[in-house]
C-alpha cells in the first residue's frame, strides 16, 4: 500500500540489476587504477581541464552513478598525491593496500556511527585497541580511541595530561593562570605545538629542547630546563619524546626521558607517528624500547601500515583519567541496561568526536588480511632500503649525507664544486621540483641544520631498490643538465 506521504524517490536504485553492474564497474575502476600504478609518473600537476570540471554548479539534477564515476575516473584519478605508487618517497605517507579499498567499502555498506551504543562495529574498535594496548605493553586498564591521525591523538593526549595536572576544573573554568611548561625536542613535529595552542595552553609553553648531533632529544639539555623552569616558579608537567622525527626519522632515548619523567612526575606523552610501528618488525623492535612506558602514545594506521586515510590512535596509560577529560553525556546520549543505548561507556566519551565513523574496520582488515608478520616484514624492508640508499649516497662524492640514517629516512644532497652552500640550496630544491614535473619520483624538500636536503621517506610496501636507483639517476641526471646551464 503506497501513501501520499511517502517520498516522491528514494535514494536506492530501483533497477537492481543494473546498478550491480555500474556498482561492479566502478570497483574495476579502483582496481584498474592499482594494477596500473607502476607504469605511471608518480605525480602530473592537475590540468586546466581537470580544474575547470570542478568548478561546475552544484548539481540540481543526479547525473547517475555511471557519469559520475566517469567524471572521477578522467578529472580527479589521474592526478593523485601518488602517494600508491613505488618511487613516492616524500614526507611520511603510507602507500595503501588492496585490502584497505575493500574495507572502505564495506564499511560504507554497513555506515556505522561508532559515538557508541551496542553494536558490532564497536566491538572491532575496542577488538583493535586491546591488539594494540598489548602490542605496546600497556595494561589492560589502558584506554585508547582510533581518530584522524597522530595530530589529533596529540591533542587528546594532552588534553588528558592538562586535567590530571590542573584537575576538573579545568573542564569547567579553563586553564587559567596555569603556570604549566613541557618539553620536547627541538626536531618534534608542529602538530605538538599546534596542540598546545589548541588546548588554550600556548606554544610558548612548550620548551623546544636542543637536540643531539644525531638528531635526538639532549637528555641532559632537557633535566637542566626542568631545573632552571623549577627555579623560576613554572609548573612542568609534560615532556613528549619521539619515535621517529619526521624530518629525520631519529628516535629519541625513551627509556631515559621515561626515567625524568617518572623522577619530576612529569606526564610522558610519546609521539610515535610512524616509528611506533616499528615493534611490527623483530630487527627493529628494539629501537622503540620503553615506549610502554608512556602515560600517552600516539600513533598512525594510515603511515606503516598503509591503511587508507585517515587512521591514527590514541592509547592512555590511565583510562579512568582519559574518561574523565572528555566524557559527557545529555540526556537524549543516556546510556541503558539493555537494547541498542547500552553498550557503556561509549566511545564518544574518550575524545572530541561525537559522531565516529568505522575506521576501525579498515585497520582490523589490514591486520588480519596480511598479519602482522608481513606488516612488520614491509617495515623491515623499508629500512633496509633505507640504509642501502644511505650507503650509495655515501659512495658518490658528489652528494652528501645530511643526517644519519636512523630508521627509514635519508636526507642528501648534491653538492657541485665551485657551488656556495646558498647555491646547493637553491640547486636541490630546483631538482627536487623538477622530479616531481618529470615524474620520476617525489622525494619531498627540507631543511636539516640549515641547509635544503632532499629528503627519501621509505613508508612504501612497493619501494624497490630499483626504484632508489631510478631516483637517484634522476637526481644526478637533473643536476647535470643544471649544473650545465648554470
Ligand atoms: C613524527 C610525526 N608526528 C606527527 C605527525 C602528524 O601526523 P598526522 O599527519 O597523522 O596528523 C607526523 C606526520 O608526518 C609525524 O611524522
């Protein structure tokens, strides 16, 4: 019996058959795309065309799956990050895998909401956080949360080391005259900084420690700057080492900043972006030794272990303490003995996000489609390449090494005789554009101690060592035709 109330369409198509097909064809686009990756640049600047389709009228008439798949296919696919193909080797992407497209679709299917309540998508979240609670050695009272991405997993974790410094409060009234200083490493990503401005906190508090000629935390620069902040009436609470800098990859001395933190009762928050993952590998498991230690670690799914965007995690020590920084509940959120309400406490009251949708789903079908033997053996091999670029760069005499290769990370450059150091900047910031328009690899561009490095971030499954070689025949290719027309 049909009503006058009914909706004049529904969303759903109403011929079956034929949106199977446009539905399958759609999946052998994505899977097209993956099988093709190889012989493609790795990166095309976007052409006027493609920009110009993007800027039509928002649509009033659905022009069906099958158009609009089209317009995905010829206008956005070709003209990626290119962070799926084997010689993308910038910043500290993670490269996808085939099981990741599968998971975003099925968790589409089932468009789970994962605030709370009881259902099954929450029980493959807290499956993924007890996996990782126990792969970090942290006790069964520990809490944690998948979100966005190590940024956001900073902020939480901070967020919790802020109430269990200043108390409940601080929920309530604010920070303050708070007094509060932490300390990091002059080599911490931004987001840390970035974390403290949100939480009303400000980055001035945060002091910036000298680092090591190897890149890593001066323990002795950082039991000095309590001392000296002590004197002058500041309230340290926090330090925040790191596995893995990003612009480095060298890995801060946890075992000794947990002793600091443990002697000053100061909270240790580690920043573990893509180095915590390194536990997957037994070569290297030892180079994050103590990182159980932490009172908070953040993390990413999507850099090492290749889960599609976005997916990062937050584990706290003391999860009664993490509850209570972010739980809160009005009545229409009220929990209940029984029915689809249950299911305490939810999940939405461990972080900001009400509404949570199921990335957790993607992280479990990595983990069990591959295991965490071929996870950590990618891992492995990543820093082997790593130290087998380190070794050619260190063989040529015409570049240099810029930092050591500590983990997955070689920062190099070129440097031409008769060149001023402000040339040889301007120089390998002139090849590394000229990669990435040639399309033969993308490295990304930084800065260590100064001077422009280009810097090879291996978080690629597909990385081969062939692939280094390209990228460096690139590199002495592009430098030669330069240094002749300079
Ligand atoms: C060491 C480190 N910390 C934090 C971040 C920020 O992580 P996300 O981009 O997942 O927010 C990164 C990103 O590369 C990183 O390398």
């Amino acid at each position: 019996m049909t009503s006058p109330l009914d909706p004049p369409t529904i969303l759903d198509a109403t011929d079956r058959l034929a949106w199977r097909a446009s539905a399958h064809a759609a999946l052998d686009v994505a899977l097209d795309h993956l099988d093709g990756i190889r012989g493609r640049a790795v990166w095309q600047p976007v052409p006027d065309q493609a920009k110009q389709a993007l800027l039509e009228p928002l649509p009033r008439e659905g022009q069906g799956l099958d158009d609009t798949v089209a317009a995905f296919r010829d206008s956005v696919l070709p003209y990626g990050n290119g962070n799926t193909h084997p010689r993308f080797l910038g910043w500290v992407h993670g490269s996808g895998t085939e099981a990741g497209v599968v998971a975003e679709m099925l968790a589409a299917a089932f468009n789970a909401n994962l605030g709370g309540r009881e259902h099954a998508a929450i029980y493959v979240e807290k499956q993924v956080i007890a996996w990782m609670r126990d792969l970090f050695g942290f006790p069964k009272t520990a809490s944690g949360l998948l979100v966005s991405g190590t940024s956001m997993a900073t902020v939480i974790g901070l967020a919790v080391a802020r109430q269990k410094v200043l108390g409940q409060s601080v929920r309530s009234q604010g920070n303050g005259a708070h007094g509060l200083v932490a300390y990091t490493s002059a080599e911490a990503h931004s987001a840390i900084a970035k974390a403290f401005e949100l939480l009303g906190l400000g980055s001035e508090c945060l002091r910036r420690i000298a680092s090591r000629d190897d890149f890593t935390l001066d323990v002795g620069a950082l039991e000095a700057a309590i001392r000296a902040d002590r004197a002058a009436g500041f309230r340290p609470f926090a330090v925040i080492a790191t596995v893995g800098t990003v612009n480095t990859g060298a890995r801060d001395d946890i075992e000794a900043i947990a002793d600091i933190a443990a002697r000053e009762k100061l909270w240790l928050h580690v920043d573990g972006a893509f180095g915590a993952l390194a536990i997957l590998s037994p070569r290297h498991k030892d180079r994050v030794k103590g990182i159980g230690r932490a009172d908070s670690l953040a993390f990413d799914f999507h850099k090492w272990l290749h889960v599609p965007y976005d997916a990062g995690c937050i584990l706290v020590r003391d999860g009664a303490a993490h509850l209570a920084a972010f739980s809160s509940r009005p009545d229409y959120l009220s929990g209940a003995a029984r029915g689809l309400a249950a299911g305490e406490p939810w999940l939405c009251e461990y972080g900001p996000d009400l509404s949570r949708g199921f990335r957790a789903l993607k992280v479990w079908m990595t983990l069990k489609t591959y295991g965490t033997d071929a996870l950590g053996a990618a891992i492995a091999a990543n820093c082997d390449l790593a130290q087998y670029l380190g070794q050619c760069v260190e063989r040529d005499e015409a570049l240099q090494l810029m930092a050591p290769v500590a983990l997955n990370i070689v920062c190099f450059r070129v440097c031409p005789e008769g060149m001023d150091e402000r040339q040889r900047d301007g120089l390998n910031g002139e090849i590394v554009m000229q990669l990435h328009e040639r399309g033969i690899a993308a490295p990304s561009l930084t800065r260590v101690r100064g001077r422009a490095a280009i810097r090879v971030n291996i978080t690629n499954h597909r990385t081969t060592a062939a692939d280094l070689d390209a990228l460096l025949a690139g590199v002495r290719m592009i430098a030669d035709k330069l240094s002749v027309t300079s």
